[in-house]
C-alpha cells in the first residue's frame, strides 16, 4: 500500500496556559509535524464534578491547533478516571493478586469488569464524539490497556463476571469439572457460584481455571474497547485508534485490533531494553544508548499485523531520555532519527513523539519532550526536524509481504505463563530470541495471527511455542508446501489445557510423539552433535522421521518431514543459528549473516541499512556512523 508516511507529537493542552497554544501549534506545524494526539487523560478538566461538562476550552484547544493545519487525534479519557469517580463507584477500583485495591493517585487504577465504570466510559465516549466526532481525524481509545499490570483484577466484580463467563462457555458445572478435572483434589464444584477467582489458593490453583481466567480477562477488555468503539462510531467516521504497549501480552491485541481501523504502539527503546529483556548485562550495556536492535522491529511487525490490512502508527516515540525504567540514559545523537525511520521501514504510517514538552510538574517531570519546560529545543528537535525534511524528498516506503513468516499467539503466551514447567520458560522470549535470530540473518519477517489459513507466499514460517493449534492453522499447515518448523510445546494442550491423547503433536504427515518433558536449569544446557545446545525446555521424542539434529547421546532434537519440521527443545544461540540456516536455504533464500549491529528491513522498492551499534560499521562497502542508516533501491 502507498502512503505518505507523516510525523506527530503528544500534546496535553490542559498542562499549558491558553496564551500559548496557538503558538505551539504554529511550532508543531512549522517543524513538519502532522498530527497531534491530545486528551487521552484530561477527564478531571473534561467534567472537574459529575455531570458539569467542560468542553468547551477543548473545542479552543482543537481550533488552535486545526487552525494551525495540523490534524487531531483525540484520546478517550478513561484511563484516568478522576477522584470523583472513585468516590462514587469504590468498587470499580482494579484489585491485585494478593486482594489489595489498586488506589487513586496514578492511572489505570479500574477494573475492566466492572460494569458502572464501563457505562461511564460509554457516556463520556459519546458525548466526546457528539461534540467532536466532525472535528478531528481520529481517535485513540483510552490509553495503553494493560500497562503497569492492570488486566488481571481479581475484584467482586471480576468474580462476577467470570463466574457468568463460565457459565456461558461450560453450561454446566459438570462440563466444566470435567474440562478442569476437578477430581483431582476434591475441586469439584456443584454451583458456577461457587467458584473464586484463582488467586490466594494454598499452593498453585489447577492450571485449566487459571487458564479460563486469563482468557475472560483479554475478552473483558475487548469487551470494554468495543464499547468505546461503538459510541465513537455512532457519531464519528474518524478511524480508530488504541496505543498497545511492547512485551503486553495479558490481552489478545488480535481481538481488539479487529475492532478498529490503525493499531498504534508506544516505542520507548531505552527504557524496554532495561525493564522488558532477559539479556545479559553486556547486552543491555552495549545498546545502553541505542535500545535493542530487535524488539522495536518485532512490535512494528506485530502490530502491522494487529492493524487492519496492515495499517499501523507508532503514537509515542521516546524523543530523549524517559523517567520510568530501572536507569534513564539519553539515546544517542541520532537516535531520535534513526527510531522513527526504523518504524517507517517497517510500515509506519505516522511517527509521533512523546510528547510536545516535558512537563515541570508530577510523575514525569525527567521524561524528554521535544521542547524543554522553558519551551526551548530540546535534543530530538532537530532530530525531528531532519526527518520532516528528508520525508520530504522520500519517495514512498511502500510494503510488501516478506518470504518469512512468524506465528504469534497470546493465548499461547498465557497457557505458557500458566504452565510454565521451568523457570525462565516463557513464550514472548521464545519467539523473539528466533525473530532475533531470523533478522541476523538479514531477513525481513511479517508477523502471521494464530488463526491464519493460508500460509501461501511465504517461503518459511515458524510457529514456534503453540500450545494448542487453531483448527485454520491446522487445516494451513496440512495444505501447505512452504517449509515449516513447528516446536517446542506444539498441540502440547487441549482446549482445557490437557495433555492430549495420541500425545503431542499429533499432526498429520509428522510421525512424532513427546514422550516426555524436561525443563534445564541454566547451568545445564544439553549439547547437540553438531554444536550448540538445548536449553530451558526439552521434549524426549519418539519418531520415525528424518532426523536432522540430535544431542551427543544420539537422541533426536529436531526431525523432518517433507517441508513440515519439529524441534523438540528450546535452541541456544549456535545452534538456532544452524537451524535457521539451514530451514532458510531449504526455502530458496539467502542467509546473509549480518554484522553484530547490523539489522536490514526489505520494503517493496527500498532496502534500509541499520547500525544499532555505537560504533561505525562497514557493511557492503558502506560505512555506517553509530545510529546511522542508509537506503538503496532493491
Ligand atoms: C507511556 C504512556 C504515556 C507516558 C509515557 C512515558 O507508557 O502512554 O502517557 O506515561 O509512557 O514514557
């Protein structure tokens, strides 16, 4: 798809006297900016008392800045309920595992299942897009559903609602005793009413009930999004927006990004890098100042996929250093730059920086904005400013499907956390350490959902970690002649999550049984005849295939059949590195080892360069400066 791809910042007019927003438009507009998000949390200015609206300095604020000839996307204000909200409705507050209410004071402090707060949300919603529903060019839906831990409440009213949600799904407590296997213990229950959330439980609760309640908790927030979604619809053809987060997994992001038009993300490198990854401290040492050189790439990729037919912005990009993670460096100079065209080669339509001007006052008053609190340029201006002018003279990035593919599944990633086996044995780091290790390999990757029915047009997809396969995917894989690699944990589960018989994986055309399961401490990796080793997890297969990796004892870690391969453990580095080679070749690719720092992004006309290192680079007889990037026509 060809578009202009275009720029934005995060503006909060209510921080701001009104003297100055007129100005601070006709600055936005002038550094190239085109969009600007703004009262995603302004509902105590928005309505200070119950019932006393105030939108009328938000019709100014959105004047101003139209005026200007910037475009406007407003936020929902639910995110922030304000004091006298809680006042009214005390039980509407999130409650955490250990029973404690989540108080007032900060954000995110609902739960998404009480019913009240949701109508209140649907209120201010409509009345929002009554008024300004013909005036701005989209909308953003509350702000970051599940940031700061916030989708799992174990309140009266999540109690209530789960057990109703049981009810409809089970139809009866035999049913559900039976899915669960209640006997196990003595858990049977002979009412739905019965039944308590799992939290509190002596040692763990059964793993099919804690399963159930994850799954009602992502449907409670698609069911609180499309609520919003629907209001705003009813007076407003303005496409819809949520800003998700990186490594949040606690609700489908497939489901609620079916419900709108854009999915957007909130890119913050430096502060991810420190508080979202398992790496090694030289690691997190090395891109201090850069950010992982791959997990701003896997979201881009993810949320292309989450967005309708691929649209996808990012709604807030780290503009210097943030205030939130466990150290706050300043990026690079650079970097500012180097972010957004990274985002832009993956497909962004709209790059836009949080925020306008940092703020002097409460939670972030250290977090960079564009401007300084004195109104003065700060670092990532000019940054900003130089993209403007080179998107300029860009002509287009326009997309295309990759040769690669990657399942990504959310319900996998909860039975996992559910059951994880080990410690360290977790789904969003499996499948990000093989994106890592397809992207060193200089490939671009798109990003499939778990319910794909056709995998045609990839040369190689990897689903790696799917711990019960959709029926489509099933019916996919069984079609396909793409070169597939399935495994670890693959059909591990039923529905319930049982252990299914005939055992795992049970797939047409690969004769393979898991036989057994082991989980490795770190210390004890299992070596493989042909170099590197297994870790964390590791199945004992019993197969008639191909063997094409074993252990030093012989015993089989990686079969094939035809197109369709199993690995049955969790690769190290060495050894992913040989599988990947190898499936790549097999696919009719060429694997391209890329330097260290290197990381290339193939779009349909245009191929990007980028060094994610802090030091020059030369690759293809191009020497790249730190946070540099370069382009060249394919
Ligand atoms: C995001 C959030 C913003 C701001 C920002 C700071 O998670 O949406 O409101 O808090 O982080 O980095």
């Amino acid at each position: 798809m060809s578009l202009k791809r275009t720029l934005g910042t995060c503006y909060y007019p209510e921080h701001w006297p009104e003297e100055v927003w007129a100005e601070d438009a006709a600055r936005m507009a002038d550094l190239g900016l085109t969009w600007v998000r703004i009262g995603e949390f302004a509902w105590s200015r928005l309505e200070p008392s119950p019932g006393d609206l105030q939108f009328d300095w938000l019709d100014r604020a959105i004047d101003r800045l139209t005026a200007a000839g910037l475009k406007v996307v407003l936020g929902t204000p639910t995110a922030t309920p304000p004091r006298w909200m809680v006042d009214r409705l005390p039980d509407m507050l999130a409650v955490d595992a250990e029973g404690r209410p989540r108080r007032f004071g900060s954000r995110r402090h609902y739960c998404f299942s009480h019913a009240g707060y949701r109508e209140e949300c649907v209120r201010i919603t409509t009345l929002l897009a009554q008024r300004f529903g013909a005036k701005v060019h989209a909308w953003q839906t509350d702000n970051e559903y599940a940031c700061h831990d916030t989708v799992l409440s174990y309140s009266d009213a999540a109690r209530q609602g789960f057990r109703d949600w049981l009810a409809q799904r089970y139809q009866s407590t035999d049913a559900l005793n039976r899915a669960w296997g209640n006997v196990f213990w003595s858990m049977e229950y002979e009412t739905f009413d019965q039944i308590d959330l799992p939290n509190l439980t002596v040692t763990e609760p059964n793993p099919s009930h804690a399963l159930d309640f994850r799954r009602f908790s992502s449907d409670q927030v698609a069911r609180f999004n499309s609520a919003q979604v629907a209001a705003i619809r009813r007076h407003s053809d303005a496409p819809i927006s949520h800003n998700y987060m990186g490594r949040t997994l606690d609700f489908d992001h497939f489901e609620t990004g079916r419900q709108m038009e854009i999915a957007t993300w909130d890119s913050y490198p430096l502060g991810f890098l420190e508080d979202r990854l398992e790496d090694p401290a030289e690691h997190k040492r090395r891109y201090a100042r850069q950010g992982d050189p791959d997990f701003q790439a896997f979201h881009h990729d993810l949320y292309r996929a989450v967005g309708q037919n691929g649209r996808w912005w990012v709604m807030e990009q780290q503009p210097g250093p943030v205030n939130w993670a466990p150290h706050n460096p300043a990026p690079l100079p650079g970097m500012v730059r180097f972010w957004t065209w990274e985002a832009f080669a993956h497909g962004a339509e709209c790059v836009a920086y949080f925020r306008w001007r940092q703020a002097p006052f409460a939670q972030e008053q250290y977090h960079a904005g564009l401007l300084r609190p004195d109104s003065v340029e700060a670092e990532g201006y000019a940054e900003a400013a130089e993209v403007a002018r080179e998107l300029a003279q860009m002509p287009d990035v326009e997309q295309a499907q990759a040769s690669v593919a990657l399942v990504f599944d959310y319900a996998s990633a909860w039975a996992w956390a559910v059951q994880p086996q080990g410690q360290g044995c977790d789904y969003f780091r499996l499948v990000f350490e093989i994106y890592r290790g397809l992207r060193k390999l200089g490939l671009s990757v798109d990003i499939l959902p778990p319910d794909c029915a056709d995998l045609n047009g990839y040369a190689l997809v990897l689903a790696p970690g799917i711990v019960t396969l959709s029926a489509a995917l099933n019916d996919a894989l069984g079609r396909s002649r793409t070169q597939l690699i399935l495994g670890p944990r693959t059909n591990a589960k039923t529905a319930a999550l049982s252990i299914p018989t005939p055992l795992p994986p049970a797939i047409d055309g690969l004769a393979v049984t898991v036989s057994r399961v082991e989980t490795l401490r770190p210390d004890m990796p299992v070596d493989m005849a042909g170099g590197g080793a297994v870790k964390l997890w590791r199945e004992q297969i019993e197969s008639s295939e191909e063997v094409i990796e074993k252990d030093l004892n012989g015993a089989p870690i990686m079969v094939r059949s035809g197109p369709l391969s199993y690995l049955a453990g969790w690769p190290d580095e060495v050894l992913l590195e040989r599988i990947l080679t190898r499936a790549v070749i097999a696919a009719g690719l060429d694997p391209q080892p890329l330097p260290q720092d290197i990381r290339i992004r193939d779009t349909g006309a245009t191929r990007f360069v980028f060094n994610h290192g802090s030091e020059p680079v030369e690759y293809e007889g191009h020497v790249l400066p730190p946070a540099g990037l370069h382009w060249i026509k394919l």
